[in-house]
C-alpha cells in the first residue's frame, strides 16, 4: 500500500493523494498544537505518536511506527527491542527548534525495532520506532 | 433579482444619509453591505473588545463605545445615542439580540430625532409582553397555542391555570423568549418547583417574573412567516421559513419553503400572519412564529409570537425570493413604500442554512473563544456565507457565539442540502472549535434528508449526532501535518511560540 503523499497548493492548504483519491488539508497551529480540517473533520493533534485511536475498533493488528513529526535530533531513545512499554511513555526524546519533543507508545505494546540512534538528524516520517 | 435604484434616484428616495449600525459581528457586515450599495454612509460602534473586528473596519467611519462586556457598550442605549451624536448619524439599525427589541433605543431615537430602523417603540413594546401578544392575537381571530394567561400570579392562580389547560404543559416568561424562564410540567409533583424556578429565571433574565401557561404541543413544527410593513399601511408577506432543527431553543439549521407545508396551508398560514401584523399595527420588517401541529392541508397551526427584528435566518428568505431584506428596511424607514407588488413574489427552488457556532460539540456546546489560527470560506456557487470574523482574528468571549451563516439556494430541497454539505466541507475554521462537524451530521441524517424533523429531532436524535469522542486523525491528515511541519519549521527562523495549550482540556468527563 502507497503511503500517502501530500503537496502544498497554498498557505496552509494541502492536496493528499492517497489510495484511490485526493483530498484537501488545511493546517494551521504550531509544534505540539496543530490543528487541521479535511471534509468537515476537525483534528487537533500533537507531534509525537501516531495517534491510532481506532474508535470504531476496525484497526487491524499489525506493527506500529513511530516517526518524527519535523526534521529534528534523537537526543534519548529510551526502550530497546522487546522492552513492554505503556500507553504514554516516552519512547524516543527528540529535540526540534530548540524545543523538547517526547515522541510516546500511543498504547500498551512492545518494541519490535528501533530505528534511530542518539544524536541523528531525523526527517519526518522516516520511522524511528516500531511497536507491536 | 430586485432592481438597484439609480444613484439619481437613490439620493430622492433615500432620507438616510448616514446610518449607524448598534451591532457587532455579521450582522454589522450585512447591514454595511446594503449602506453601500445604497450609497448610505455606514457608522460602526465597537467596544474595547471588538477594536480591531471586520465591521469596524468595513465601515465608513467607527465609534467606540465602552469596554467589552455588552452592557456597558453594545447593551448601552445612551452610549448608543451619543454615537449617532458625535458621528453625525440620522438613523439607526440595531439589527437582531442587543438592543433591537429594546423599546427604550427606539424611543430614545424618536427623542433624538433619530430615524429607527424598525418598528415604532410601542409595537415592540406590545409584543415583547407576550402575554399581551396573545391577547391581541386571540382577539384579531388569529389562533394561539392553547392555554391561559393568568391575571392572578400567584402560586395558586398559576396552579390552576396550569389544571384547566392541562399537563404536559409550559410555564412561561412573559417578558422574555429563547427558553429562558420556562418549565415544562409533566406530572402533577412537578408544579411547585416550576413555578418557583421559572419565575426566579424570568425575574433575573427580564426583571419580570410574569408568567403564562400553554399546553404542550405534540412534536410541533417550528414554522415562521416573515412579514413587512410600511408607513402607508401595507403589510406584506414573504412566506414562511421552517426552523425545526433546534437545540435548547437555539435555531441551528433553517430553510424555506418548508417541507411540511401544502399550498392551502401555506395560504392560511401567511393570511393569518399578516392579520397578526395588522392587528399589531406593525412597521418594517418582522416576524409572526407559529407552532405546527399534524400534516397536511388540515394540519393545526397556533401563534407562539412575534418578533419585532429583522432575524438572523432573513437570509433564507432572501435567497428563496431573491430580494433584499435591509434594503427594503432602510427604503422602508426613509418613508417609501414597500418595494414589492403583491402577489409578485414567489418562492424560487429551495434554500437552507447553517448557523455555525463557536461551540464544542464534544464538550457539552462549550462557548469557544480564541484566535482563528485558520480561516477560508467556501466559495461555490449558490453559496452564500455571512460572517463576521477573519484569519488571525480573536473570537472574544463576550458575546453571542454565532460566527456566521451559510445558506445554500439550489433548485430542489435534496440539492440545497448536497451544496450546503459541501460548502461546510469547504469551510475551514481553525484554532477553536465550531460545530460544523455537528452541522453535517445532522444534513447527512436520514430524518432530516427526507424532511421528517420536529422541535424534538435534536433531543430524540441526539446520541447519533453528538459524537462521543472526538475524531481520530486519519493517516492523510497526519500526511499533511508532517509537511506542514516541516514547510514551517524551515521557512521560519525563529522558534514558534510555545503552544498556549487548551484550557478546556482540563474539564475531564463533562457532559450536558
């Protein structure tokens, strides 16, 4: 499956290809806050974890990547693979314009493998971390 | 379309030459809109709060008039009158809430020598008891909700008038509306407490704790006529509008014509409000509220009251006639007759529209407040959009949450529906929450598709239509944030502001 890719069309506004379609994404806030509309759907969203909160339980099981939300520095990867981690922790401690950024287990699960080390320069949506 | 006067003929018809607006928000933009159009000089008040709101700046020349809390500022009747003093104004339109079914701005105007855009003060007066609407209403042959108006208001009069006209029934404040000072009575136990209830709520809301009594009616329809008046003595009608879709007495969605309503209905319907109009003797634009009971050519319908303003919804029926409301206000006002021939208008393919709120559905319809970090309005066409805010504005806290109005006109109801749909699709408002995510559900839901809905569809519908939590964010909005991120954190050299965080966020399992 193609991960979806996004283009900027305007100050803010995002076109989205992704399987079978395009949609329109509008995004506005900061680091830690952003906030975005597509179709009526309002989000609010941190950096961080790859929020899968799968209200309608339809998620299959399968792995769980963590990735950088913007360019940024590992200063602390926290787990190793096989750790058990709890919904919250930090997993991965990233520094971004001068700004902490705790990247954290978006539910209970276990590390499969880690893909960064202290001190790399990371780009968003490289996955650093999978879960299980 | 109606015809624009020439400027020649502007200038002899139109008295008014300057108008001050004692509003805020959209409905200033609107008022604004139609001074220009008329080449009528528009003055904006605004208090400490609003200094830098659009209509102030739309305007041609801006007076401040106080700090932000409305009653020492847009509430304010002398602050109001000195307004138009210093701005040199001849007229003033308040527009809808505030001060505009305030008999005391109108007379002050009267004092003043200040034209008032709306009725004369006595009228507003008469109808604002509505106690005293009733009466003149049951007298005019008009029906009304059934029930009684109780000249003894004590516990024990209202007791009884509450017995004779029957449970379920409602008490009523006759000083106020939109809810406030009312008590439904189901069973017998619960008389006293409503009594005591909505009489200490109308006394604190209105500063009269009058009541009055109606039966309750069986999941009526909310069915308004517009009408309009001028200074010869013409009344007109402009047809009806349906305002069922309400929460807590809060209209949210209207539209016109209304579905429920057969030719011969509609023709008693409208014949019976501009009775109403006459027999309130009224000026300029109004409207006469009815209470829809049953379907059909014989469906029952009852006067609720009448409001002496031009209305937030005015904009469905100008879409749906293809007139304009303020215009005809301001023609109205200066003296002129009405600007339509009888029997000219008619009801052209169908129109709707969404109220959008600065409220949290997720949270119990929280007031929002805050800066619009984001904000586009769609533009389609058969789309209309009134709002009175812009990107990078504030959304204070002061005042109504109504942010603006999108009304859609298309040809046929299912297809007003499908533009409304897609237009608050096309509407992003970001940096506090609205409830455009509540708006489509409600578009989208089946009862309201086929045009099946009540005063009680909300309430009855309420679990489907209120999400319970809020929505997860889908991986292609991720997508888009991600870039957007980075767009971000490279076109700029500074760090970003820290985050200032959600206060509400700290209200933990709030529900209404």
């Amino acid at each position: 499956m193609d991960a979806p890719t996004a283009t900027r069309i305007g100050d803010g506004v995002y076109r989205v290809h992704h399987e079978g379609g395009s949609r329109i994404v509008y995004v506005a806030g900061a680091p830690g806050d952003w906030w975005a509309f597509a179709d009526g759907i309002v989000c609010r969203d941190d950096f961080g974890a790859a929020r899968q909160r799968g209200r309608r339980g339809a998620r299959a099981a399968g792995p769980e990547t963590l990735s950088a939300p913007m360019p940024g520095t590992v200063i602390k990867v926290l787990v190793q693979p096989g750790a058990a981690v709890k919904k919250g922790d930090t997993i991965v401690l990233l520094e971004a314009m001068k700004m902490e950024l705790p990247l954290r287990a978006p539910a209970d699960a276990t590390v499969v493998a880690v893909h960064c080390r202290e001190g790399e320069l990371v780009q968003p949506d490289t996955t650093l971390v999978e879960l299980a | 379309m109606s015809s624009v006067p020439s400027v020649v003929e502007s200038s002899e018809r139109f008295v008014i030459r300057r108008l001050l607006i004692a509003n805020r928000g959209e409905i200033a933009l609107r008022i604004i809109r139609a001074c220009r159009e008329l080449g009528i000089e528009s003055v904006a008040v605004y208090s400490e709060a609003d200094a830098r709101a659009p209509h102030v700046a739309a305007a041609d020349r801006a007076v401040a008039i106080g700090p932000a809390p409305a009653a020492d500022s847009y509430l304010s009747v002398p602050r109001v009158i000195d307004a138009a003093s210093t701005s040199g104004a001849d007229a003033v339109h308040p527009g809808y809430g505030f001060l505009a079914e305030n008999p005391t701005l109108a007379d002050a105007c009267e004092a003043a020598g200040l034209i008032f855009v709306g009725p004369p003060a006595r009228v507003i007066a008469g109808m604002g008891s509505k106690i005293g609407a009733r009466a003149l209403m049951e007298s005019a042959g008009v029906p009304v909700v059934p029930g009684e108006t109780p000249d003894d208001q004590s516990d024990t009069g209202l007791r009884r008038a509450i017995d004779r006209v029957k449970r379920p029934a409602l008490l009523k404040a006759s000083a106020g509306g939109g809810g406030k000072g009312m008590r439904l009575v189901r069973e017998a136990s619960e008389i006293d407490d409503a009594i005591q209830a909505a009489r200490r709520e109308a006394t604190a809301a209105f500063g009269d704790g009058s009541l009055y009594v109606e039966r309750r009616l069986d999941r009526p329809r909310h069915v308004e006529v517009q009408i309009f008046g001028d200074h010869h003595g013409r009344i007109v009608h402009l047809f009806e509008r349906e305002c069922s879709v309400q929460r807590r007495h809060q209209k949210v969605i209207e539209e016109s014509p209304s579905p429920a309503l057969t030719p011969a209905l509609r023709a008693r319907m409208t014949a019976a409000a501009v009775t109403a109009a006459k027999a309130a003797g009224y000026r300029n634009a109004g409207t006469i509220e009815f209470l829809l009971e049953g379907r059909g050519d014989n469906a029952r319908f009852y006067f609720l009251e009448m409001n002496t303003r031009l209305q937030v919804e005015h904009a469905v029926t100008e879409a749906v006639l293809g007139i304009d409301m303020v215009r005809a206000q301001l023609l109205v006002a200066s003296g002129a007759p009405l600007p339509w021939a009888e029997g000219s208008l008619t009801q052209r393919g169908h129109a709707i529209e969404a109220r959008v709120y600065a409220e949290d559905p997720a949270r119990g319809f929280l007031p929002q407040a805050g800066r619009l970090l984001l904000y586009r309005e769609p533009q389609l066409p058969g789309v209309r959009v009134d709002a009175g805010i812009v990107e990078g504005g504030d959304v204070p806290v002061h005042y109504d949450p109504l942010l603006a109005k999108v009304i859609a006109l298309a040809e046929t109801r299912e297809l007003a529906v499908a533009r409304l749909v897609q237009a608050l699709r096309a509407y992003p408002i970001l940096g506090i929450r609205t409830n455009i995510p509540f708006l489509l559900r409600i578009l989208e839901h089946p009862r309201f598709r086929t045009g099946d809905v009540d005063t009680s569809f909300l309430d009855d519908e309420y679990a489907t239509l209120v999400p319970a939590e809020p929505d997860e964010t889908p991986e292609y909005v991720r997508t888009a944030i991600a870039l957007h991120a980075t767009n971000t954190a490279s076109a700029s050299g500074q760090p970003p502001p820290r985050s200032s965080g959600d206060p509400w966020s700290h209200l933990s399992g709030w529900r209404s």
